[in-house]
C-alpha cells in the first residue's frame, strides 16, 4: 500500500499522463504471460490424434497449470507495481515491429499499468479457478482436451486485449477472444442450437468489430498512429467531430463485445455453450471488454461530450433491457445472462460518466466478475445435479441436497443484490451515486434498475433452492465434486469481500494514473443514498418472496401473461426486430443482387465473350495459309501504315 | 600515315585504313568465328562426332561471347548528352556499341544458350536430334528412310544458328541503315532454312519455311526501298546523321515520310505485328519447336531493338509524324493477337498468337517514347529491355514444354490432347501453368513486372488511352492462358490421355532455368529492372 501522501499527489495528477516506463527486471515476465498460455494452447489443440493419448488423459492439467502460471506471474507484477510510485507504475514492453510500413509503425508493444494490471489478475485468478471447476464439470467429455485448449487460447487472447499497449494489438486480442468465444459457445456442435448460437455471437459481434477497426483506421488517418500513447497525445489536436466519431465507433465495438443494445442479442443464445463458458467468457471477463475498451480510450471520450452521453444513454437502456429480460426467462442461464446485461449495462453507464465513474465501472466489473462467475459455476453446478435441466421450473427445493452449491450461490446473491457489507453493496452504490450527481433523472433509472435486480435474483434463487420440489421423474439432485465446489467457495468468499477494494478510496486512488479522478458534490449525503437504495432492494427482495415465495411455483409456465412478461420472455423482441430490419432486408437484397448477377453482370461477361468468340472465328478464316493472301495482307497493311504516317502530316 | 611531303604525284591518293574497335566488337566476333569453325567442322571432322563438337562449340563459344559481353558492358563510357547514355559508335560509324545494345546481346546470347540446349535435345527421338537427316530427301522416300536407319544427322543446324545469332546481334547494334539491312539478312536467312527441318510433319515444316522466306523477302523489299526514300532525304546512311537531316528539315517532307513508313513495315514484320503477322501462327507452328523457341525469343529481342534504335535515333525528331501510325499499329495488334488467340486449338499457334498480342504490348512501351526524366522513372527503351526479357524466358519454357507432351507421332500440339496433363505429370503442367500465369501477367511472375513497366512508362509517355486498351487486351488474353490451365487440370482426358516424355538434362535444365527466371523476375525484378535502367539510352 502506497502512503496517504501519495495518494493525494495522485488524486492530483492529469488523467492523460501516460508516460510508460520501459519494462525491466521481473516486468519482462509481461510477455510470458500471455505466451504460456498460448503456447499450452497449441499443443492442446493441434495435438491431435492417436499419439496424443497422454495429451487426452492429461491435457487438463497442462490447460490448468497454464492458466494458474499466468496467475502467479500476474500476482508477482501486481506486488511489484504496489511497491513503485504512483507516478511510475506504467510499464511498456515492447517486443517487437509488428507492422511497419513507410511512415506507419505498429509496434508488438505491451503496456502493463493499474488498470491492466488489475484485469490480469481477474482474468488469470477467475480463469484458473474456472479451469480447476472445468476439471469436474467436463469430465466426461470425449473432447475435454480440446476444451481447455480453447479455454487457453481464451486466456491468452484476453490478455493480449489488456495488456496491449496499442489499438491494433488491441484489436488482436479482441479478435482472439471472439474466436475463441465462437470455438467455446460452439463446442457442442453437434447440436443444432449451439452451432447456431456460436454463429450468431460471431455474426453480431462482426458489427462491432466493423465498428472498432474503422475507429482504429481513424486514429491511423488522422493521428498516423494508434497506439495509446501516442492517441492520447495527438487527440488534443484533433476536431472534436473526429473525437466524437471515435467516440461513437468504439462505442460500436464495446457494445458488439458487452452484449449492450442494440447488439444484444447474442448474449442470451451464447448460453449454449457449456457453463464454465458462461461463467468466464460470457459474465466475468470477454463481454466486460468493451467497458475496458471504454474506459481505456478516456483521452478520447475526454474531448467529446456527445459520445459520452451515448455511452451512458446505452448503459442506461441495457441496464433495464437486461434486468427486464432477467425477470421473465426461466432458464436459469438465460435469467443469469439477463442479469449480465444488465450489469455491463451499469458499467457502461459509469464509464459514460467520465472521471467521475471510471473506477467504479472498473471496481463493478471485478466485483461482478466474482460473483457472477460465483453463481454461473453454482448454476452449473445445479445443472450437473440435475441432469444439465436448465428450467428453474422443474427444480425446486435444492438447497438440502446441495448445501455447499446453495452456500456460495447465497453468497453471490447477496452480492449482487447489493445487500449491506457485500461487494456488490459498495460497486453498485457508487456507480448510482455517482449517476444522481450527473442526471438526477439517470440515477432514478439506476437506482430502480437496482430494485428489479433484487427482484429477478430472488426469483432466481426461490425457484431454484427453495419452494417445493418440481422435478422431473428420474431426477437424483446431488452435490457436485470437491473439484467443482472449491472453485465455489473461493468465488464466494471474494464475492464477500471484493466490496473492500473500495475501502479508504484504494480503487480510486489506484486507477487515477491511468483514468483520472473526479467526485462531484452531490445535495445529500452518501448515506442517504445508501439507505434509499437498500429500502428499494428491500421492496424487490419483498415483491419476489409474495410472487414466489407464498405460492407454489407452476412447473409449466403460464400461458396466460401480460405483455411485459411475454417480452421479456422473447428478449424484448431483439431477435424479431433483427429479422425485421436487418435479416430480412439483406436477404431481399442478396436474391435482388442474385438476380442482377445472373442477368446483369453473368448477361454482360456472356455477350462479350460470345462477342471476342465469334470475332477471334472470324479472324480465324482470315488465316487461309495461302501466302499470297498474307502477301496482299502485308501490302494493305503497308498501304495503312502509309496513310496513317502520311494523314498526319496533311491534317 | 605517310607524310604529305613525301608522296610523288603519281602515288594513289592516301586512303586511311578504317579503324575497327576489335574489343568492343569481340561478342560479335566470337559469334561469327564460331559459326565459322562450325562450317569448317562440318566438312572436316568424322560424323560420328559432329553432334558433340558442334553442341561444345556452340555452347562454348555462346559462353564466351557472354563473358565478352560483360566485359565490353563494364568498359562502357559515359557519353555526353543530357539523358544517361553509354558506350559510343565504333567501326567508322557502322555499329553503336551502348547499353542497350549490350543489354540485347547478353541477352539473345542468354537465349541462344538455353535454344542450343533445346537443339542438342536428342533423347526425345530415340538418340536423333528433333532435326530432319536429310532435307534434301522428299518427306516419304526411300531415300528420308535410308537416313533414319544410318542415323544421319544434319548438324548444320548450329552453326546456322550462330549465323542467325550473329545477325540478331548486330541488328539492334547496327548504326547505319546498310548494315541493319546486311544484319536483318544475316539474321532470317539461316532460320527461314532452320524453320524447314523438322523430323517429323516434314511438309507442314518445308512449308512454314517456305512461307516465311517468301513474305520475309516481301518485306525485305519495303525495308530497303524505305532505305532508299530515306537516303534519297537525309543523303546519308548513318542514323546520326538521318537524326540531323529530320530535326533541322525544311522541304522534301514526304520523301521522309514513306521512307519512315516503308521501313517500319519491315521491322514490324520481324516483331510480328498486325497486320502483318499473317506468318506467324503457321511458321511458329511448322517450325522445329526449338527453332520456334529460339525465333520467338531472339528474334522478337533484335526486332524490338532496331526498332527502337530506328525510330528513336534516326526518325526521333519526327516522332510526332509516326507515333499515331504506332498508336493504330499496336492497338490493332494487341486486340487481334489476343481475340484470334481465344479460338486457337494448337498450342503452338496459340502461342504464336500469344507472341502476336505481347508484340503489342511492347509496342505500347515504345509507342510512349518516354525517355525518362530526373527522378529515374522507368523508361521506354528501359522497359522494352525488361519485357522482352521476361517474355523470353517464359517463352523458351513454355516451347521447351511443348516438346517434351508427346504421343507416338511426336509431339501432341492438339490443346484438347492436353487434358488431364495435370495430372499425368503435376510438375511440368504447373510449370506450363507458370508461364500461362506470366504470360497472362499475374503479379509475382515476371510478366506482370514486365506489363507493369511498358505500361507505366507508356502513361509516363502520355500515350494512357493506348493503356487503357492493352489492360482490356491483357484480360481477354487471361482467358486464353487461363483455359490452358483449365484443361490441364479440370478436364477430364478424352481417350488415352497425354503422355510426358522425360527428356535429356538439357531440355530439364531448360525448363527449370525458366521457371526460375519467372519465379525471381516477378518476385524480386529489381536488380534487372535496374540494369536495363542502367543501360540508359541510346547513343547517336
């Protein structure tokens, strides 16, 4: 820990004072980093076949291990950056030219700073754990090998994501952990809905992509160079027109990532994948890159108002969307993912918020990150239970049969409901404060959306752990393996106490180098705040327990529902409204185009070949092999060439 | 030199003997003694050894000549002038020894050396060279049959083409008008008799060689009436001084003017533009296919190179009176060779169209008559140079494959027979796909460089609607190469399908020196492209 005095030096310091240090001594552990576990990825993956017995039997382990070497290299980084000034904990490894092409220069580079520095632990701690519960969860798997190959190449690609030190590196590792989100959703391919769900995250987030490769091609075109350094610099100079424009195509790109509206609606379908998925890539740590993404590029959203305003208004709209769509799907990973949205949408809406909110996005993202991945694994662990039933309608009464699942999930409940003391109390507290001191108008929205969490969560755990039993016949509900609890009970004690990084202003203090920091008065005081907030949990909470709780629990769901709820059940009509404007339309215009193409263009190339055919056959006859006919040719062809010579001297 | 004083009035006027640079002129010289010794081998040595002697000799003396080509290349003086030109006229004015001029002969010796491998080719005939036994006897009698059986060889063939080499030579080096007519005779008379000689299809063979003597005489008699025009205007043969007489005239215009064009028809005969190209499709395809290897490539070199020396030497100060006479000449060429090319069902004529339609994008190169400016864009001259290089290569490659795709009656030219090759024989139907590619211009073969130069220093040259043509030209090209390619890999053969005969190390050597030169070109052209950059202009 840095002393007091150092810290209000820090509080003090420009927000863009990124000035990297070259790494050295155990910094250049950086690389190794994102290489160990690429490097197990690869002979997990491309170590195919019947030679490969101890890769099948074994791999696992190799996957893990990797995973957990990234974690203790990412520890030893963290100790060592705690021990450095505030002023000089931004540390740039630069491998090597990647790209250089004239007057454009893309280095390999890897910047290592706070904020980095705290996703590599996330990433790295979470992603271990998440390996060891794989262990279990996928052990009878013919393909588990596989698995952790693509949960490697997952880690590695993340970590390029945060670790790069420029947009295009960047953009790398965003690529990489589509792919490997694509691999994973997928993996089940032989079933129909997976390999589905697997094409459509690839599909929509391509929107997105499109959207972060023309920012990065609008840093190139304006600045001539994108990496973070070096846009942070040239930003100031820049019209605030291309800034906005920046603004807004990241934006695009955060939202393809972050499952916000308008490109949501592959989150919820992703599900499919197997549930070690869910909780890694799919709650904990791929779709909150896009918060990365945004509070990152701060210098740009620094100098632009408009873009700012979208960031929160998106937030704001997914916040809700989710929570929404949480309330009303009966799919205990649907609900989960509806949950997820929802707060990615709060992140979202604090990294909008500028200064003011960058840390708390960041601190609610590793809070979430804890207890969401807390209670994907405790779902999956009741899937396990239950023969992989994912309705919430036919469980029921699970919290005698499986204590340990239920324990930790409670945790995570508790957590996420923002019930006093627990991580998500503090994270979500700041993050609506924060708001109110903005838009008093986009703080109600949070703080509501913080009552409809509680509301969906309690559902969640009613239908689930307690009310009567529901199960289907040949149901045999039992606790999972040690190997799949123990990752559980790690998730939830740092869903407990993740809340403390807030304490004495740490997180704040810790991410002002690299984001900035800013509080803004507000009329009451924070406790006021605080108690409002819980009051509207209560009333949640409250709500759920006469709905669930008083009543038995139909194991069908009801035909016969109001319109919000038949909406939130088809995810608020994403998908139709898809069909409607997009899917629809582009098919229109694939058979227009179709048909143009077999008339028009196919119709043009035919006549002008049976053009240069029936001319070459004609020229062909000319060609009689009587050389007194190639004579007269010769003599015209003389005559021409005279002519031509002498025209141009009469003209 | 005797002193004036001391001649008596009855002695004879002193008549200065002419000086020769004999140095400068030693690739040329070796050439010539070569084909020489070659004529005393033929009459002395014991026939058994003939073939042997005379392929060492030609081979040997080829070499030599290059390794003299190199030095005279790296004795050349910077001449005076505003552009960069090199070397000087040597043998009282005959010949201009420059950088073009030694760029061609390293180059046409280049060629000459892989056509001699191709000519000593005999294990494709049963241990006889692709040549006739006896071109005297008549295709069918009794005595062509005694021939075969005694294994009689005419060896003759390589000293002819020393001579023909010698001309090639000298052609694009001469620097009067006699002696580019003496040269283009030295050059055509020797391959009018090598186009003759074919074993096998002797008639269709007597019959190309024939034609070609007939409308190469034809067009002869233009090139030396034009002579005569130009004489009759410039009163002189040397092209320095034609230069003179057309940038300082003021009458006698039209004198000029049918010279120019009278004159051009009979290098644009060499070249095989349209519309007098009626030849070459029948003689590339009677012709010995080493022969056809060695004319198309070296012909095509000396051609272009008196053409370029001609017109941009002599008749440079009336550009502006022949360039649209070009414009015609090479739009007409390009379209012609390449449309005529499409429905050609010989590989060998379609080739030859192929040469036709290449003819014109040279043409488009020269056309342009840019000569550079400071900033060391490629030239006209400079980009011919680099394009008949490439051309040639892929050229001699792809005949070299032509006779090697074989039945029982010799080589199968039938396209259709082709079907299948790919897969008789992956690695010679990829090489023949090679030179498709390159000849259609495919970036990373030397073909699209070469495209890429002519038509780039045509643009420099302003000529960029002729441009625009030569790209549609290129593309209906494509279709042609592309089809060969087609066929030999996605065609089913129809019957028995093509068969490879494995040739001798020559003929391999051949074809991978092509390959390889094809490969390279496209992938690293700059080396080359910068030593015909080097070469600079011509000297006057």
């Amino acid at each position: 820990m840095t002393a007091p005095t150092d810290l209000l030096l820090a509080t003090e310091q420009a927000p863009d004072a990124l000035a990297p240090v070259a790494a050295s001594g155990v910094f250049v552990l950086i690389a190794v980093m994102i290489l160990v576990p690429l490097v197990s990825s690869a002979l997990l993956v491309l170590g195919d076949g019947p030679r490969f017995d101890l890769a099948d039997k074994r791999g696992h382990l190799l996957g893990t291990a990797a995973s957990l070497a990234s974690f203790v290299i990412g520890v030893v980084l963290f100790v060592t950056l705690l021990g450095r000034d505030a002023g000089d904990r931004s540390i740039e490894q630069n491998l090597f030219a990647w790209i250089h092409v004239g007057g454009f220069q893309v280095d390999m580079t890897f910047l290592y700073d706070p904020l980095s520095a705290l996703f590599v632990l996330l990433i790295t701690g979470v992603g271990t754990l998440i390996h060891v519960y794989s262990i279990g969860y996928m052990e009878h798997d013919p393909r588990r090998r596989r698995f952790f190959g693509f949960l490697n190449l997952f880690i590695a690609a993340m970590l390029t994501l945060v670790l790069a030190g420029d947009y295009l590196v960047l953009f790398l590792g965003w690529e990489g952990v589509g792919l490997a989100s694509y691999l994973l959703i997928g993996f089940w391919q032989h079933k129909q809905s997976a390999a589905v769900a697997a094409k459509k995250a690839f599909v929509v987030n391509r929107v997105g992509d499109v959207g972060l490769a023309l920012a990065i091609m609008l840093m190139f075109a304006q600045l001539g160079t994108t990496s973070f350094v070096g846009v942070a610099e040239g930003i100031e100079q820049v019209s605030s027109g291309t800034a906005t424009a920046l603004g807004l195509l990241l934006l695009l790109g955060a939202c393809g990532k972050s499952a916000q509206v308008p490109l949501q609606s592959w989150l919820l379908d992703a599900m499919e994948g197997p549930t070690p998925v869910s909780a890694l890539i799919h709650a904990a740590t791929m779709v909150t890159a896009g918060v990365y993404l945004v509070v990152r590029s701060n210098f740009i959203y620094e100098g632009t108002e408009a873009a700012r305003t979208a960031v929160v208004v998106v937030g704001l709209v997914t916040l809700i969307a989710g929570a929404w769509i949480g309330c009303a799907k009966d799919d205990i990973k649907k609900a989960l993912a509806g949950s997820t949205m929802s707060q990615i949408g709060y992140m979202m809406l604090a990294a909008g918020l500028g200064p003011a909110g960058y840390a708390y996005a960041i601190f609610h993202l590793i809070t979430h990150g804890f207890f969401k991945a807390n209670m994907f694994l405790g779902a999956g662990s009741v899937m396990h239970g239950m023969d992989d039933e994912v309705d919430m309608r036919r469980y029921g009464g699970l919290a005698r049969l499986m204590p340990l699942t239920f324990g930790t999930f409670a945790m995570g409940y508790l957590a996420i409901i923002g019930f006093p003391g627990f991580s998500g109390f503090f994270s979500k507290d700041r993050i609506i404060e924060a708001a109110f001191a903005e838009n008093v108008f986009v703080g109600i929205a949070a703080a509501l959306g913080a009552g409809v969490t509680a509301f969906y969560m309690t559902r969640l755990m009613i239908m689930t752990f307690l009310s009567s039993r529901r199960w289907k016949e040949n149901a045999h509900p039992h606790e999972s393996p040690a190997v799949m609890t123990a990752p559980l009970v790690v998730l939830a004690v740092a869903s407990v106490l993740g809340g403390f990084l807030v304490l004495g202003g740490w997180i704040s203090d810790w991410l002002t180098p690299v984001t900035g920091y800013e509080t803004h008065e507000l009329a009451v005081p924070a406790w006021v705040f605080s108690v409002g907030i819980t009051v509207l949990v209560a009333i949640g909470v409250a709500v759920a327990w006469a709905t669930y709780g008083r009543r038995d629990v139909p194991s069908t769901a009801p035909e016969k529902v109001s319109f919000v709820t038949r909406a939130g059940r088809r995810d608020l009509y994403g998908d139709a409204v898809n069909e409607a404007v997009l899917m629809r339309p582009g098919d229109q215009a694939t058979r227009g185009l179709a048909v143009f193409d077999r008339i028009g263009v196919d119709g043009a190339v035919r006549a002008v070949t049976g053009g240069i055919g029936a001319t070459s056959s004609l020229l062909r006859r000319a060609q009689t092999g009587f050389v007194r006919s190639y004579s007269l040719t010769i003599f015209g062809g003389a005559l021409i060439v005279l002519v031509a010579v002498l025209a141009v001297n009469l003209a | 030199m005797i002193h004036p004083l001391l001649v008596s009035a009855s002695a004879p006027p002193p008549i200065d003997s002419p000086t020769i640079q004999y140095g400068d002129l030693s690739p040329l010289l070796v050439v010539a003694a070569v084909a020489l010794l070659g004529v005393m081998v033929e009459a002395f040595a014991p026939r058994a050894l003939r073939f042997t002697i005379q392929t060492a000799l030609a081979i040997g003396g080829i070499v030599v000549a290059l390794a003299a080509t190199v030095w005279v290349g790296l004795g050349l003086d910077r001449a005076s002038g505003d552009v960069l030109a090199r070397g000087r006229v040597v043998a009282e004015g005959a010949v201009a020894v420059d950088g073009p001029s030694v760029f061609m002969w390293g180059l046409v010796l280049l060629f000459a050396l892989v056509s001699m491998l191709l000519f000593a080719e005999r294990r494709l005939e049963g241990g006889l060279s692709a040549f006739t036994g006896q071109a005297a006897a008549p295709p069918g009698s009794a005595m062509e049959r005694e021939a075969v059986e005694h294994r009689i060889e005419h060896t003759e063939v390589f000293p002819l083409a020393m001579f023909a080499l010698v001309g090639m030579m000298l052609f694009p080096a001469a620097n009067d008008l006699l002696t580019m007519f003496v040269a283009l005779e030295v050059l055509s008379l020797p391959l009018y008799l090598l186009c003759g000689l074919a074993r096998r299809r002797r008639l269709l063979s007597q019959e190309s060689a024939m034609k070609y003597f007939l409308l190469g005489a034809f067009s002869s008699a233009f090139f030396a009436y034009g002579i005569a025009l130009v004489y009759g205007f410039a009163g002189g043969f040397g092209l320095g001084d034609i230069d003179q007489a057309v940038s300082n005239r003021i009458d006698g215009q039209n004198l000029l003017l049918a010279g120019i064009a009278l004159m051009a028809v009979g290098v644009m005969f060499k070249v095989g533009a349209v519309p007098f190209h009626a030849w070459t499709p029948d003689v590339y395809q009677g012709a010995p296919t080493a022969v056809t290897a060695f004319m198309a490539a070296g012909t095509k070199v000396a051609a272009f190179g008196a053409m370029l020396r001609l017109f941009f030497v002599a008749f440079g100060g009336a550009s502006w009176d022949w360039r649209p006479m070009f414009w015609v000449v090479a739009i007409l060429t390009m379209v012609v060779g390449a449309v005529a090319a499409v429905t050609q069902s010989d590989v060998k004529r379609m080739l030859a169209y192929s040469s036709i339609a290449h003819a014109g994008f040279i043409l488009v190169g020269v056309t342009g008559a840019f000569v550079g400016t400071r900033d060391a864009s490629v030239t006209s001259v400079s980009s011919v140079l680099f394009y008949l290089t490439v051309y040639g290569f892929s050229t001699i490659g792809a005949f070299a494959i032509v006779t090697i795709v074989r039945d029982a009656s010799g080589e199968t030219t039938q396209l259709s027979r082709w079907a299948g090759l790919g897969r008789e024989s992956p690695l010679v139907a990829g090489a023949f796909a090679l030179f498709m590619l390159a000849f259609a211009g495919i970036p990373l073969t030397s073909g699209f460089i070469g495209k890429w130069a002519v038509f780039s220093a045509a643009w420099s040259g302003g000529a960029w609607p002729l441009v625009v043509v030569a790209v549609l030209a290129s593309v209906v090209a494509a279709s042609f190469y592309v089809r060969v390619i087609v066929t030999m890999f996605f065609t089913e053969p129809t019957g028995e399908g093509p068969s490879v005969a494995v040739p001798s190390m020559a003929t391999t050597a051949v074809i991978v020196v092509a390959v390889v030169v094809t490969v390279l070109l496209g992938v690293v052209p700059g080396p080359v492209l910068d030593l015909a950059q080097s070469a600079g202009a011509f000297v006057r």
